[in-house]
C-alpha cells in the first residue's frame, strides 16, 4: 500500500506564536497517527518558482492515514494557530 504525505510549505510570521502549533502538532501526529517527519525547516533554495521559506514532509503509513491525521479534530484545534501566525500551503499526498 502506498504511503501518504502531508506537506507544507509556510511562512511563519509570529516565531514565538508558532511554537505552540509545533509543541501542540507533535505528539498528536506521532502519538496517534504513526506520522514520521522526514522535513521540518531546515535549509532551502527554491530553485523554480515561488514557494514559501519552511518546509515540512510528514509520512503516514497510508494516503487515508494521512487525511485522518489532518481532519483530526485536536489537530485542527492545534492548527488554528498555524493559521493565525503563518500563510501556509498544506497538501495531502499519496505516495508511490
């Protein structure tokens, strides 16, 4: 079975604020939904385009895990504040 995705690609624009979606996302995603970070910040260049400055890449064992995890209730009380201190793109995607 492939294995989901959820990407984001965001631009904080109250660091202090933010640490409470990061503190408040972790152990949602990894204690409840099996969620392994492979990309969270870190440098970057976009090469093409335009995109964001952080970048994030959770794996999920399944495409359906992965949308479970988003539509999570708790998660979504936790990402009321990404969305109050950052602009971000988020995309769930099945793997190959």
């Amino acid at each position: 079975m492939p294995k989901g995705y959820i990407i984001g690609n965001v631009t904080v624009t109250d660091p202090e604020a933010y640490k409470a979606y990061v503190e408040g996302n972790t152990p949602i995603l990894q204690g409840r939904h099996d969620a392994k970070y492979l990309v969270r910040g870190g440098k970057s260049q976009v090469m093409e385009g335009e995109a964001h400055e952080r970048h994030v890449v959770i794996e999920f064992p399944s495409y359906e895990a992965a949308l479970a995890a988003y539509e999570d209730p708790d998660y979504q009380a936790v990402a009321e504040i990404r969305k109050r201190n950052a602009d971000s793109v988020i995309v769930v995607v099945e793997g190959t």
